[in-house]
C-alpha cells in the first residue's frame, strides 16, 4: 500500500500534463467557435476537383441577361 | 466557360436553380431557370470555380436554399489605405487578416462554399466562417491579389460582405479564454480531489491508517490551492464589489462558504483535527463557474451576432466623384463636406445633401415611416439613410456621419440605451434576503452551539462550517442561469433572439404595446391590394412594366406573380416620370398610370372610389383608348397582424406611433378593430421617443415593437423593445428582442415563451431555497458532517439542472436546416 505515495503523486503529475495541455488548446483558440467544427465535419468528405485553368473574375461572368 | 451538360439543380420546376424559390414570369421556359440575375451569376460563378458541391451538400442537409442577394459593388473602398489600416491587421509573409460579416450565410453548404473560396481566387490564402457569428476571417496576399476582388467574389455569390463593427472584441475572446481556463483548472483539481474523499470517506467506515489520512487529506489542500488562488478569485472580486457598492449579491455567500470552509479545512489538515470540506468547496467553484461560463457564452454569441450586423443596413460606402466625373468607391468616413456624390439606383444617400442632377424618386421609410416614395430632382434636399428607387443621382454632400439627420437619431438611440438603469435579476433580489438570513442562521448556530448545547468552540465552529458550505448557494446560483440559457437558446431556434436577458422578466407587467405602422404591421412594400378589372390584362400590364423600375412596377411586379405562357411583344414603350407608362403589347395600345394620365370620365370615378376609401393610391389601366382596370396600390397589412394585434389587446392596451399620415393610421387602426384614440399618426422620431417615455413614466410598463431608424429611440426607451424581422440595423441595436422570423405572431410566442420560461426560473429557486432550509435546519443540529454536505450539494444542482432542460418554455422548434 506504500506504493501510494509514489503512485498519486505520478497520477498527479499526469493529470498536470493534461491540464496544461488544455491550456494551451484554450489558447490556442480551439475553443473559441464550437460550432462550425460541427457542421464543418460534415463536409470534408465532399469531393471537389482542383481546376486548372485560372478561374474567371467575378465581373466576366455577367451574362445572365443574354437567355431568353 | 463551358455550358453546363449534367443537370446539377435538382430544383423543381418554375423553380429557381440556385435557390429554390419561384421563377418569375418569362423565365419559366428556361433550362435552368433563376429567380434572378442574383442567383444565375452565383450559379455560374459556383460551377466555373468547381464548387458545384455546394447544392449536393445542402440536399444532403436538407438546408432550405436562398436568394444571391449581391450589391454589385466594386468595394473599390475595400482597398483605400485608411480602411486596411483600420480593419485589417499584418501577418507575418506579408499577408493580412481581416474579420468580415457576411450577408446570406444560412446553412451548412454556406460554410464549405466560403471556405473553399481560395481554390478560386488566386492570392486568397485561407478563410475560417463562424455559422454562429456570420463572421468570416480572411487571410490574404495583398500583394497577388487586392481584398476588393476577394469582396467581389464573395458578393457574386451571394455573400456581401462588410467590415466587422464594433469593438472590444479581442478582451471579450481573452475574457471568454482565461473564464474556461480558470474553469478546466477548477473542474481537474474538482473531480482528482473527489477521488481522493472518495478513499478518506471509504476510509473513515472501514477504518484507515493515520499516515494515509493525513497524505491524503494534505494531497487534498494541495490540488484545493490552484482552485482557491487561481480559479475562485472571480468570486471574491465579485462579492467585493456587491459590497462596496452595498448591492450583496449571489457572489456573498459563495465567498463566505469557500473562504470558511477552506481555511477550517486547511487548519484542520495542518493540525490533524477535524473534518475537511475540500471536496464540497472545489465542486462549488467548479460547477458555478460552469453556469457562469456557459451563460457568458450564449450571451457573447448575441453580442458578436449583433455587432456584425449592427452597420450592415447603414451608411457604409459613397461613390464620390471626382474632377474628371469618374465616380469613386470610398469608405464613407473619408467623405467631407462639398464632396460631389453618385448614388446608384438601390444604394443608400450617404449623405445629407442636395440634389445636383438627376431625378429620382426616394424610400425614406426607415427615416420617417412613410411609405410613399418621394420624388426628387435637382436642387431638393435628401437625407442620409433613404433608398435611391429610380435613377442615378449626383449628390453635394452638406452634413456627413455623426452630424446627418440619421446620425443625430443614432445619438439618440445612444443615449437612450446608457440611460436605461441596470435590471436586478429576480435571483439578486432573493439572493439579498439570502445573505443575511445565512448570516444570521450561522451567528445563531453558533451562539446555541456554545451556550445551548454547551459544546467547545472548535465543535461549534465546525458545526457553522458545516451550515455555511451546506447552505452556499449553488443550486440558487445556477438556477436562473441555466434556465435562461436553455430557455433563450430555444427561443433563438424558433425565431425569436433575446439581445438583453433580464427583457423577459419584465414580460409578464407589460399592461401596453406600442406599434410601428410601416414595416411592422405593415409590409413595408407597396402592392396591388385592389384589383377591379379582367385578370388576364394582369400579364398585358406586367409585360409593359417590366422593364421599369418605378414603385408602381415593382409593385405589380411583387404582387402578380403569374406565369407567362406568351412572349409578348412590347414595343413604343414611354414613360412619364410621376405620371404613367404607355407602349403597344400584342399590338394593344396600353397606358398604365394616375388619374389625369389616364383619361377618366364619371364612370371612372365610381370605379376608382373604392381604392381611395380605402387609402390607397389608385393606378387606372386603360386599352385602346378604353378603362380596362383599377388598381389599389398600397402598403399591405401583414397576414397576422389582425390576429396578434387582437391577442395583444386581451392583456395590454395596443396603440399604434407611426409617421405616416394621421388619416392613414387612422384607417389602419380601425382595420385592425383598434379605436381611433389608439392611432398616432405623423409623429417624428423624437415624438415617438416621449411617447415612450411618457407611457413607462406613467406608470405603464410598456413594450414597443418597430423597424426603422425612426423607431429606434423608442425601442430602447420601451420596458421591453422588439424589433421585427427585416428592421434596420439600428432598431436591432436599440431593442432587447429581435425577431428573426416574418411577421408579428413570434411576438405572441415570446409573451407565452417568457412567461412559461420565469415559470422555470421561479421553480429552480424555490426548490434550491426548499435545499438550503432543509440543509441549514440539519447543519443547525449539528447532524451534517462532510460527507452529507458533499451528497446533497451535487444533488440539488443537479436537479435544478435537470429542471431547467425539461421545462417547457420556448416551444421546440420546427426543423431548420443546419
């Protein structure tokens, strides 16, 4: 039973390092928006194809007008 | 750009692609038809950048689409040194970071479209959305591509965006940081303490050594040491101030009970003798500081929320033109007075001023509640804040920012807020009696333990210890927060957002409800109400209006949404400002206007008498020659406000403050079944304010529901201000509730919901009180050890807990996407 006053001390220690490294989580500000990790994890899985080609600026592509 | 071959809208038909909502007439026939220019540029624009994944995802999440609203701006002012240098801060490689709030945010897919935006725009490094906050923060290279085009490109798709207002909001993030720090530290040393008692109490029924007790009750003062110096102070501070400023509030007695206890505890350990409270104490911080945490969170949430959209309906930019009569976009800060402006058809006056060129007519709704658009030309005054209708206007700006008619009412609004004298939440108000009925009970528990019973002064200090840690007020400190968490975030969900909490205790007094005319009960959009002629003329008139943008047009625009199954031809098209339009469709000759550009003759007369009865601007149709139709145009009551505003008056009194004219309120007074006393009409903002304060003054707690500037003053002064859904940003800062559903039932929700909410509320104290007698009456006899202390604390938090999420107070929500 001796054992316990090295070991809960050890246990302690360990605890130590987990709260410190919660510290820095929280400094490193992942706590900070806890809500759009949620949604976000829904869509990383979504495929979508680098292009190539330069994309096209905004005001090019006006051209809704022209159907009809 | 390739034309799209796979069909990637799954929209259904006479549906917009994009968005979902209906087409309008002559659009239906295409292959992939759109609501408007909005969405087809946004449509295209998603599909040539290879974000076509977007309309997967909402599918998926069964997100409700929206219309691409887009400004069309140039954010040419997005790129103006002093804007940059205000907004934008360096990173180190030469980038920059800037927080923008976005417009139209409103599902999931939102959030992967804008983040994914860098794969499209070259130059665009990184962008983290925040779907609570609609705020963006984007990282960019200024030097491989400016943030104007970024703006642009989030504008095309639908995403306007502006810089993020307010500020403060870098010590809120480190306050929100160092509270949850404080309580992870709280929460570890807590529950590792919990495990040792857990020993010690197992120890004292079985019997235990002397050299573990003693290890473990100091390892106990030890992991207590970071909660009582790093993690409780908030409390101390707290209850010190309550003191000094002679207001004891909940922080009192917590204090009390963690100071007595831990240093009875901490000479116990020391000296070998007696009980230790470690446990019960640590607990205490851990769980206060929970609620604490939880409930500054969801107040933050409002706050950021708020502060994003507070400019979004304001003054933000001005088109100053320069020698060479090029318009420039410019921050509206950077304007002066004399500066020559250009204000586009759809923008904001950035300015008070006068008209140089240029005829147009204006919406100064927001300004002064009327909701006929003024005509104006050159050499007439315009105000800041209305909306350009018509065509492109060339301003001489006389007053800018803070010294416009707009401004002075922002003042206004300002000072009405910081007047407004703190609400005491219902559980300071117990907590005071709390306090001293606490102290009292502990002198007294004392004072019959060493005289009554005759014990030693170490026993009958242990026993006051024993009542202070028992009776600390945890359960009563959570129940008010925890309830109003739960409760308000389900409000939020159903539409109804609660800026200022301590709004919904006042719920229940209100005795008067003051309302808006234009924009709250009303639509606040001109539509045709009456029609008096054949319904297939309808498609005739909406072919020869379609290419106007005159109020009229728009009107039957907005109300005549019928397909068109022919392609009329339209042609000789004329319109005459302030008079009428005429053109040839399906070789008829047309003519759309007044009385007096359409000939009317005593038939006409009867036919038009119904439309002016009823306060309505009367549009004649004439066909060849002949009057083929009456319209009543007007500002369209809202569907549920006859229905609420009849609700309403079964418990308050309702009165309409408009600044419409007096005969129209009338009239809408009396639709609504409301008696001509109850009407104001043609009051300015001002007036509206001392109505206000008039009312709560005498004795009357009032609540004022509105939309526009004109409003604002009055809403902050109200006992309760509620803005309704569409209102300007600066109702929204001036009220308490915002509405972020259509129409004027939420508001009837929000008494029913707040009433049912301090129901809960009112049950989580008495039940916490009800512990406390109970825990105090056995401390008093000296039949609570450590042990029962560390029981029944938990428990009664728990169940109090408990209550707060099972009681029924916002109704649940219907179910939204995302």
């Amino acid at each position: 039973m001796a054992l316990i006053f090295i070991l809960l001390p050890l246990a302690l220690l360990v605890a130590g390092v987990m709260v410190a490294l919660f510290v820095w989580a929280v400094r490193a500000g992942q706590f900070d928006d806890l809500e759009t990790p949620a949604v976000r994890i829904l869509l990383d899985d979504e495929p979508a194809p680098r292009r190539e080609e330069p994309p096209p600026t905004p005001t090019d592509s006006q051209r809704e007008g022209e159907r009809s | 750009m390739t034309r799209p071959t796979e069909p990637r809208g799954r929209a259904a038909p006479g549906r917009c692609v994009h968005c979902g909502l209906p087409v309008p007439p002559g659009r239906r026939d295409d292959p992939e038809p759109f609501c408007c220019n909005g969405c087809a540029q946004a449509y295209r624009l998603l599909h040539d950048w290879g974000l076509d994944g977007y309309y997967a995802l909402r599918e998926r999440q069964g997100a409700p689409g929206a219309p691409a609203r887009t400004s069309g701006r140039s954010f040419a002012a997005f790129d103006d040194p002093a804007f940059l240098e205000r907004h934008a801060r360096e990173l180190p490689g030469g980038r920059r970071r800037i927080q923008l709030y976005l417009e139209g945010v409103h599902c999931a897919a939102c959030v992967w479209v804008v983040e994914s935006l860098p794969r499209a725009v070259e130059g665009l490094v990184e962008v983290r959305l925040n779907f609570a906050t609609h705020l963006a923060e984007v990282d960019w290279d200024p030097a491989a591509v400016p943030l104007s085009a970024v703006a642009r490109a989030l504008d095309a798709i639908g995403y306007s965006p502006h810089p993020r207002q307010g500020s403060g909001q870098a010590e809120r993030q480190a306050e929100d940081r160092a509270l949850l720090i404080k309580l992870g530290v709280a929460s570890a040393c807590a529950m590792n303490i919990m495990l040792i008692h857990g020993a010690l109490y197992a120890g004292d029924a079985q019997g235990m050594s002397e050299s573990f007790t003693q290890f473990f009750r100091w390892v106990s003062l030890v992991l207590s040491l970071p909660v009582m110096l790093f993690s409780a102070p908030a409390f101390f501070r707290g209850a010190w101030a309550g003191l000094r400023q002679r207001l004891p509030h909940m922080d009192l007695p917590v204090s009390l009970a963690l100071l007595g206890a831990f240093a009875y505890s901490a000479v116990a350990t020391v000296t070998g003798q007696g009980p230790v409270f470690f446990d019960s104490l640590t607990a205490l911080v851990a769980l206060l500081l929970g609620a604490r945490y939880l409930q500054q969170r969801a107040q933050r949430l409002a706050i950021e929320r708020h502060e994003g959209l507070r400019r979004a309906n304001l003054v933000e930019f001005a088109r100053r033109l320069g020698a060479d009569g090029v318009a420039v976009e410019v921050p509206a800060e950077t304007i002066a007075a004399g500066d020559r402006l250009e204000v586009r058809p759809g923008e904001l006056i950035p300015v008070d001023g006068v008209v140089l060129d240029g005829r147009s007519t204006l919406d100064q709704a927001v300004l002064t509640g009327e909701p006929e658009p003024i005509p104006v030309s050159a050499g007439e005054r315009v105000f800041a804040g209305a909306t350009n209708l018509g065509a492109p206007l060339t301003v001489r700006a006389h007053a800018v920012g803070a010294a416009t008619r707009v401004g002075a009412l922002l003042a206004l609004v300002d000072e009405a807020l910081a007047a407004r004298p703190p609400i005491v939440q219902l559980a300071d108000r117990w907590s005071r009696i709390f306090v001293v009925a606490v102290l009292a009970l502990a002198a007294l528990t004392g004072a019959w333990a060493l005289l009554g019973e005759g014990l030693t002064a170490t026993a009958a200090l242990e026993r006051v210890v024993a009542l202070l840690v028992v009776t600390c007020p945890c359960a009563l400190g959570l129940a008010t927060p925890v309830a109003m968490t739960v409760g308000l975030m389900r409000a939020a969900r159903a539409g109804i957002f609660v800026k200022n909490p301590g709004a919904v205790e006042r719920l229940p007094a209100i005795r008067r409800v003051l309302l808006d005319k234009t924009g709250t009960l009303t639509e606040g959009a001109a539509r045709v109400v009456l029609w008096d002629g054949d319904a297939t003329l309808a498609e005739q008139v909406l072919a020869l209006e379609a290419a106007s943008i005159h109020p009229i047009a728009q009107a039957f625009r907005r109300s005549w949404d019928k397909p068109v199954r022919v392609v009329r031809p339209v042609d000789e098209v004329n319109e005459t400002a302030g008079a009428g339009i005429e053109g040839r469709v399906d070789g008829r000759r047309l003519r759309v206007g007044r009385p007096g550009f359409v000939a009317i003759d005593a038939q006409a007369e009867r036919r038009l008498a119904p439309a002016l009865a009823a306060g309505l601007s009367p549009v004649l149709v004439e066909v060849d020659g002949a009057l083929a139709g009456v319209a009543g145009i007007g500002d369209r009551l809202r569907a549920d406000a006859a229905a609420t505003v009849a609700e309403l008056s079964r418990f308050a009194e309702v009165q309409i403050l408009s600044g419409d004219h007096p005969a129209v309120v009338a009239r809408v007074a009396a639709s609504l079944g409301l008696p001509p006393a109850a009407a104001h009409g043609g009051l300015s903002p001002e007036a509206k304010r001392d109505r206000v304060a008039e009312s709560t003054a005498g004795g009357w707690p009032t609540m004022m529901i509105g939309d526009g500037v004109n409003d604002a003053a009055a809403l902050a002064l109200g006992d309760v201000g509620v803005a309704v859904h569409g209102g300007t940003g600066a109702s929204q800062v001036a009220a308490d509730v915002l509405l972020t559903r259509a129409g004027l039932a939420p508001v009837l929700e929000l008494f029913t919901g707040g009433r049912r909410l301090l129901g809960v509320v009112r049950r989580n104290l008495i039940f916490s009180l009800v512990y406390n007698l109970c825990g105090a009456s056995l401390a008093f006899l000296g039949l609570v050890g450590p042990l029962g202390a560390a029981l029944l604390m938990p428990m009664s938090s728990l169940t109090v807990i408990l209550s707060s999420m099972v009681g029924p107070s916002f109704r649940a929500p219907r179910r939204r996407g995302a």
